[in-house]
C-alpha cells in the first residue's frame, strides 16, 4: 500500500504541482482512504519528500553508475548514458518542482535539506509505532552509497550534488589522462546538464514535434544525448 501511495503522489504532484497537490486526490488516486495515508507518512511534507525522492533517486543512480564507470568504456559513452538519463529524469521533475520557484518557504524547506528531514521523521515515528528495532546508523558524510561531504544545507545540498557528482567523474576521468589538462570541469557539467533540462523544459513546454521543428533537436533523449556530449565535450578530450 505505501508504494501505491507513493505512485499516487507522484503522479498528482506531476499533473497539479507540488503547492495545488493534496493528500485528498492523492488518496483518491491510489484508491485508499485519506487517513490511511497517515499510516504510512507521519504528515503531508513526508508524503511529499517521500515523492521527491522517489524522482529524484533516479538521478542518485544514474550519478552513482557514472562515477562507477569512471575509466570504463569511452568518456562519451558514459556522458551519453547519463545525458540521456538526466533528460527523463528532468522531464519528470520539472513538474514537479516549477511552483517551488515561486515559493521562498518551499525553497528554504528544500535548502534546508528538508525533504531527507522529513524522512527521516517519518522512520522514526514508523519505528516507534512498531515498537523499536534496531537499524543501523547513516552512512558518513563521502561513503559510497552515503551523502555527499559536505554540510547539509550548505554548497553540496539539493539539485548541486548532482552537478558536483559530475564534476567528480569528470576530475576522475582527467587524472586518468582520457580529458585534457586544464578542461573547465564544472562549466563542461553545467553545458551537459543544463542542456538536458533545457531540452526536457522545451519538450514539456511546446512538445516534441516543435522542438525537432523549430529548436532543430531530436526528440527522443537518446539521440539528443548522443549529439550534445560531443558538442560539450569539443576540444576538451585527451589526446593520444
């Protein structure tokens, strides 16, 4: 039933915004009554961080894969992979999250680390309803599978870890000799990124078919990926 729940947030918080969305429509929508969404969220921001991170962890792997490959395959390959990702992941996030750029409380909540607050409120209320349990502690601050280094809230927080992943996999890459010496490597991840939301914002914006007419961009995620990183990548690969 959680799970269920949390696919209806989802897709309400993606049609209505994550301000007009309710818990009402969300219960409607997963077919449960609304208090019992209460037995599985301690309160509606929960429920709503819980959606987040559901998108959003998406991205996590997509990040994690990356610098799993670092050295692997060809820095395209990999860039390509990820691009393409990072297009979808945009296309499902950007309806999300676009009436939280209108909203300074929203915004604080957010860089605040809010969402992973929520959560972990949540755990913790679940595990007291259900009598204890031992669970282990997180995972340090730069462990893998764990949160970023960092101060929560502070440079590493929100949608910048994703940009900062990046930039590790690319600082990875150039030691490993496959990018060049000197190669501006948090401007080459905000070219890659940006040019996925931006593709994904024109696509949710004026649709596919006008974007391939009139921005003269492929469509589907693959092939746009498969011809941005070259253009990103121009003159900044090693080499032999």
């Amino acid at each position: 039933m959680r799970e269920r729940i949390l696919a209806a947030a989802v897709t309400v918080i993606q049609a209505r915004g994550i301000v007009a969305a309710t818990t009402k429509e969300i219960a409607r929508t997963a077919g449960v009554s609304e208090g019992s969404l209460y037995n599985h969220f301690a309160n509606k921001t929960a429920l709503f961080a819980a959606a987040l991170a559901e998108v959003t962890g998406t991205a996590r792997t997509a990040m994690m894969t990356l610098l799993g490959s670092a050295g692997q395959n060809t820095v395209e390959e990999n860039l390509i992979r990820l691009a393409a990702q990072m297009v979808a992941f945009y296309g499902e996030l950007l309806p999300m999250t676009g009436p939280v750029l209108a909203d300074p409380e929203l915004i604080a909540w957010l860089r605040d680390n809010g969402p992973v607050k929520a959560q972990d409120e949540a755990a913790a209320k679940a595990r007291a309803r259900n009598g204890g349990g031992h669970r282990a502690g997180p995972l340090p601050p730069g462990a893998p599978g764990g949160p970023p280094a960092g101060p929560p809230g502070g440079p590493m927080a929100g949608p910048v870890m994703g940009h900062s992943a990046l930039i590790g996999y690319l600082e990875a890459e150039q030691k490993a000799g496959r990018l060049a010496d000197g190669a501006p490597l948090p401007f080459i991840a905000a070219a890659l990124l940006g040019g996925c939301q931006q593709h994904a914002f024109l696509t949710r914006l004026a649709g596919p078919e006008t974007v391939a007419a009139g921005a003269g961009l492929p469509a589907a995620p693959e092939e746009f990926a498969a011809r941005l990183v070259p253009a990103v990548l121009a003159g900044h690969l090693a080499t032999p």
